[in-house]
C-alpha cells in the first residue's frame, strides 16, 4: 500500500528524530537542563527547519484537503505571533529576539509530530525519557569530578542541575512517567528493560533532586498514573511498570544520595546495579503477566517477584534508614511561613505590581528580567517569577495569558477524546500528557518556562497528546496520489516558508556576527582599530546595546584627551543610542548618564540614573550613582533656579533614606541574600547626603552626618568632598564667609574647583 512521502518512516521520521536528538544532546551538554542560548545563531538553524515544515503542515492547500489543524495548533502558532510582536515594546530587545525564536522553534518543531508515525513518536518520547536518567548521571559525574555537590556548584560545573534543583526534579519526574508507560506498550523484552531502567534512573535524580514540592508531586502523578491505565484497561501491566520503577528506585536512593554527597564511585556503581536488576526483574515480571495463561499463575508469580523486591528494598532502606531520616524531616519542614514559601509570594506580589501596569498586552518580552527590581516589595533576587502564569501576564498581558491557557484547554480536550478511543494512540497520548502536566504543574508554583529546552519539550509533548498520528489517511493509494500530484504541481508553495525562514536566519546570523566583532575588539589596544570593530559590531546588529555603549565610552575618552567636538558630538550620539537600546538594563543607565553629565547633558543625565536606581535599587553602585549626578545638578542649578534646585536636594535625602530602609531590611533577611546583595549606605553615599542637607540649610545635620562617616569606598575625591563640606557647614553655623574656603582645600582637580565653588556660593555665612 503507497504511503506519502512526507510520512516516510525512512525519510521523514528518521529527519525528525535526528533534528530533535541533536538539539537535546547539545542542549544537555551545554547547560545541562537550562540550554539558553546567548548566541541566537544556532538556535535560528533550528527554527528555520522547523517554521518550514510547521507552515507547510498547517497552511499548505494540498495537505489541509486531508488534515484538518487542530485548534490547538492554531493557538499555539497563534500565541507565537503575539511572542513575536511583544519585541515592539520589548523592554530587552536582544531577550525579546531571542525568547521569540525559541518559541517560533518550538511550534514548529511541534507542527511536525501529527506528521510521525506511532513509531517515531514512540521513539521521540523515548529521547524525553532518557534525559531524566542522563542529567542524574551528569549531576553525579559533576559531584564526583569536584568531591561533591558545593563544589561543584562553586566551580560551575553542571551549576544549573544544582542550583534549579526543582526544575531537575520535576523534568525527572515527567521523564520518569513517560519510561514507566512505555515499558507497558513496548513488545520487545530489551527495550522494556530499558524502559523501566529509565524510569528508575529518573525517580533517583527525583529523590537526589532534594525538591520537597516534587517529592509531593511524585505521589500524586504515580496515584494518577495508575489512575489512567486503569481508565484505558491497562491495570495491570501498568501497576507493575510502575512498582519495578518506584522500588529499584527506593532501594537506590540512599546511595545516591551518600554517593553524590561524599564522591563514592563503588556507592554510584551500587546505584546503577540495583537499577539495572530493578528493570529485569521488572521485564520478567510484565512477560509472565502477558504469557502465563493460567489466573493463579498470573497472581503467584508476579507476587513472588514483588515481594522479593519489597524485601530487598526494605532491608536496603533499614541500611541506610539514616539518610531518609532528612528527607522525611525536609517534607515535614514545607509551611506557608517558611523562607521559601516567602520568596515565591514575594514574587508572585512584584510580578502582580507590575502587571497591573500593563494589564492588557503586558510590559513586553524580558520585562520581568528587566523591571524587576524596581517592582519587588523586598530585596530578593531572582531572574524568574517562579510561576508561568505570572511570567505571561508580566509579559504578554491578558492576551498573552488567554492564548496560552486557551491552548492548552483544547490540547487536553483533544488528549481526552484520543485516549478514550483506546487505540494505538491513546497509550502514546497519555504518556505525554502526564509528563507535560507533571512540568506544568511545577511550573505554576516555581518556574516560568524560561529555559529553551523546556520550552521545545512542552511544546512537542502537547502535540504528541493531542494530535493522533495521520499516517491512517495516508494509507489508501488515491489519497496518496492525489498529494503527490497537488506537491508535484503547486512545488513553488514550498518557497514561502523558506523565504520567511532565511529572515529568522539572517537576524539570527547578523547578531552572531555582531558578538563575534564584540569579542575581537575586546582584545584590541590600538584606538582605531577597536572602534573601527566596534562599529563593525553595531553595523551588524544596531539594536542591540554594547556596540553603542561601548562607542560612546571610547569617543568620550577620545573627548577627554583632544577635546576635539567631532569627538564629543559622535559620544552624545551613541550615548543616546545607548541609552534607548539599553532602557531596560540599570549598568547601561548608569553608564550613560555619567557620561551626559559630563558632557554636560545634565537633565538626560539626571533621568537616566534616576532610572538605573529605580530598576537597581537594592545594588549600592546604582544608588550611589544616581545621588552624586542629582546632588551635583542640583549644585548647577542652585543660583538660575533655587527653588527646583532645593527639590533636587531634597530628593538626594529621601533616596539615601531610602537606600537606608533597604539596607536595614537586608540585616533581618538570611546571610545568603545580605552577601548577594551587599547593599550598604557607603562613604561617596553619606557624603552626598550630607551635602544636601548643607545645600537645604541644615548645617548640624550635615556636620553630624559627616562625623559619622562610613568606612566603605573613602576614596580621594569623596574624602576632599566630605572635607570641603565639614568646612561650609562651620562657617555657615558660625556666620563666617564661606567664598574663600575653597583655597583651602588641597589635591583639588579644576573641575573640583568649580564645583566646589558653586557649592560655596549657595550660602555665604
């Protein structure tokens, strides 16, 4: 019987799976779990391949004559579009490109799975569920390699299997499910075994993962697991998958654990045997239920083999009884009042704050990363929200968020009405399902989907749960030839989605280009020949941030050292440039406006670190940049315009009063947040503060101040500030004339001369 071309299993199938396998291998030996590309350039090589199949599946004339789109699939291509058009107010316009090739890839690659025979799906579940075993075997060859886990962590390696340790759990868990229910639909005794030795594998890193909130999980997907195969008449096979999948794991876990806190290679060993004889004595076990033919036979036999492993794994767990006493202990330790909880519902508020700004389309992509601090309540950092729900409305708004939820209503719809057919499919489809809600459900409460190689898996499990394989409409020979003949005819179809896919390659290239040049001109001296680089850089990317930030630092140099006006108009203008591309970014505004002060741009200057300290607010760099550009305009302004000059002086007290509650509320909070933080009122700071308090007239005050001054940052220039201050402060209080006090002062810089000068002259005794 003729089949189509495209679902070839030699052809297409064998393409698919490949593309899919590479792009999990790179991603696993990249960053582990978290594969977020800082370069774009590859990751467009997969969205081009994928766009292309995605648009000929759902829009091509001769394909729809025999396939009808799924809703599903329609708002998923939907909601990347709206991905696509929240870069147009992007606060991160290099992050919006990004995140919106991600998940244009990620549709695309989920457009070709109702293309996949039953086989090949098979197969693409398969890879899912080897990457739960293959990140534990990573993590544990990360604890081995530097001694154990601290160290490992410290020393960067595999970090983000150890640091977003949730994550890990819960990818495990769903690669955990996916094994079991295969094991029940595989035939072949090998494959099987390797099935439950997966699933085992996966349920160790679950349990090493050290998640409370997975552990919980854990339970309740197994009960649900079970649940499932019973409404699909497949009790007990599936009982069995699953217990020769949750015990050899039981059994293993304590020297896991052990092995990966300690570097024990012979305990790391022992946690594969046990596996390892978990999965055959499993295998074993699921062939006698499917062969024996007698019913006491079928209940003795599987039993026997039950309680032997019950017996081993209890007297393993006896052994090392110890080593569970702590997990016991951290799933009894889960309150609402715990410190974890408390950072997730400060989130969860920042995030609610921000969206109330942007209701409808949200802030645009990036906006959490770029705003948060400005929103956050408390002083916590954090690059997610810690919930996919309030990442969506940050970013996309109402719409973005009814897209999303609207696709997934009609993918589980659809997932329901396959798996009560009870056919080839349903198996497939509940094995999906189950691995995708287990990552959804995790991600409501601790994670955003910010990571690429999620976001890819989420998306192909959807499509793999809610769309049955096409390949039985393809099977009659006129459905066949009728395709052949409409492809054979209409080929120049086919070059849409190429053109539409060389403009994801060409921005994805250019920005590649475009770091590359970055990075040479790093290491170039000659002046010249770095901004001839960099200029390269910006030519090949113009809206991203460094290449402009980077100009207009070496055109002001350049200023410094010629004063030529060629030199400082080229470092206003790319300052600008800079300061518009990097809005979202507090290092960038802070850069910028130094140099507008300098150059003399004082309101810009005032705007732009005004908005690095809002943005940065808990870090003393921002701060302490924000408050000397302010005080030192409100200086300028004093004598044309008192009065505003007094508001500026008045903010700089509030701000520092400010910074000082953060501060304050950093010492009540763990050590672990007060060391990342490191915000401290520091000497420059106090120093401002106090000559704002001399510009306002409170001459005690300021004296006070400065006799307090903080040890921290004493540098030359704050030192004479503080000394020059001390002198204004007295005179003033003692009605003595102030104009001369300035000759007093030594190490004094011409432009210090004038500044101080003009602070001496705003009162005279």
């Amino acid at each position: 019987m003729k089949r189509l071309a495209l679902t070839s299993d030699r052809i297409f199938g064998f393409a698919y799976i490949l593309l899919f396998a590479v792009f999990m291998a790179i991603a696993l030996l990249h960053r582990g779990l978290f594969f977020a590309p800082e370069k774009v350039t590859a990751s467009t090589i997969v969205v081009a391949g994928a766009l292309v199949t995605g648009i000929i599946v759902t829009l091509y004339p001769p394909l729809r004559k025999h396939y009808r789109v799924p809703w599903s699939l329609w708002l998923m291509f939907g909601y990347t579009a709206y991905a696509w058009l929240t870069t147009l107010w992007a606060a991160n316009a290099e992050y919006a490109v990004q995140g919106a090739l991600i998940d244009t890839a990620a549709v695309g690659l989920a457009a070709f799975v109702p293309l996949l025979t039953r086989t090949w799906r098979a197969w693409l579940l398969s890879i899912i569920a080897f990457f739960g075993p293959a990140l534990y075997l990573f993590a544990m060859g990360a604890a081995l390699k530097y001694y154990n886990y601290t160290n490992a962590i410290q020393a960067g390696y595999m970090d983000s299997v150890f640091q977003y340790h949730n994550t890990f759990g819960a990818f495990s868990l769903a690669a955990a499910l996916i094994g079991a229910l295969l094991a029940v639909r595989a035939s072949n005794v090998y494959v099987r075994a390797w099935y439950l030795l997966n699933s085992a594998l996966s349920i160790v890193g679950v349990v090493v993962s050290y998640s409370r909130w997975v552990w919980i999980l854990t339970a309740i997907m197994i009960i649900l697991s079970f649940l499932s195969l019973i409404s699909i008449k497949r009790t007990r096979d599936g009982f069995y998958a699953l217990v020769f999948a949750v015990l050899p794991a039981l059994a293993a876990s304590p020297f896991a654990l052990s092995a990966i806190h300690h570097a024990s290679k012979k305990q790391f060993a022992v946690v594969l045997v046990i596996a390892l004889v978990g999965a055959i004595i499993g295998t074993l076990v699921l062939l006698g239920v499917s062969k024996i033919k007698k019913k006491w036979q079928q209940v003795v036999i599987p039993s026997v083999f039950t309680f032997f492993v019950l017996v081993v794994a209890v007297v393993l767990v006896h052994k090392e009884a110890s080593k569970f006493s702590s997990v016991s202990k951290r799933i009894g330790s889960i309150t609402l009042s715990s410190w974890s909880m408390r950072q997730r519902f400060w989130f969860y508020g920042a995030a609610m704050h921000m969206w109330e700004h942007n209701p409808i389309f949200g802030a645009g992509a990036g906006a959490w990363n770029a705003k948060f601090q400005a929103y956050q309540q408390f002083p916590f950092w954090s690059t997610m929200t810690h919930s996919v729900v309030m990442s969506q409305l940050v970013s996309f708004g109402l719409i973005g968020l009814i897209l999303w939820l609207g696709f997934l209503a009609f993918a589980f719809r659809s997932t329901g009405k396959i798996v009560r057919k009870r056919n080839e499919d349903s198996l497939l489809s509940l094995a999906a399902i189950l691995a995708l809600l287990v990552i959804l459900l995790h991600s409501l409460f601790d994670f955003d989907m910010n990571f690429a190689t999620v976001v890819f898996v989420v998306f192909v499990l959807l499509a793999t749960a809610a769309t049955p394989s096409l390949l039985p409409v393809y099977e009659t020979s006129s459905a066949a030839r009728s395709i052949e003949n409409h492809l054979t005819k209409k080929a120049w179809w086919l070059l849409l989605p190429c053109v539409a896919s060389l403009g994801l390659v060409y921005v994805g290239g250019t920005l590649g280009v475009s770091e590359i040049q970055l990075q040479a001109a790093g290491g170039i001296t000659n002046t010249d020949a770095k901004i001839a680089k960099l200029q390269s850089a910006q030519h090949y990317a113009p809206y991203t941030v460094q290449p402009h930030l980077q100009l207009a630092e070496m055109y002001y140099n350049n200023y410094l050292q010629s004063h030529a006006l060629s030199d400082q108009e080229d470092a206003w203008r790319e300052t600008q440039w800079a300061s518009r591309r990097g809005i979202w970014d507090p290092s960038v505004l802070a850069t910028t406006g130094v140099i507008a002060y300098n150059l003399g741009h004082i309101s810009e200057a005032v705007h732009w670190t005004q908005g690095s300290y809002q943005d940065g607010k808990l870090t003393t760099k921002y701060s302490e940049t924000f408050l000397g550009v302010a005080l030192w305009s409100g200086v300028r302004e004093a004598q044309k315009y008192p009065a505003d000059a007094k508001s500026v002086f008045q903010s700089v007290v509030n701000t520092y009063n400010a910074v000082q509650a953060n501060e304050n509320r950093l010492q009540h909070l763990p050590k672990e947040v007060q060391q990342q933080w490191q915000l401290t009122t520091d000497a420059p700071m106090t120093v401002y503060m106090a000559t704002a308090e001399y510009a306002l007239g409170n001459f005690q005050q300021s004296l006070s101040n400065l006799q307090s001054l903080p040890t921290t940052n004493r540098d030359p220039n704050t030192m004479s500030l503080a000394q020059m201050v001390g002198l204004l402060d007295k005179a003033n209080m003692n009605h003595q004339p102030t104009i001369n006090l300035v000759s007093k002062l030594p190490n004094r810089s011409p432009q210090m001369l004038n500044e101080f000068e003009a602070l001496a002259s705003i009162h005279n005794g």
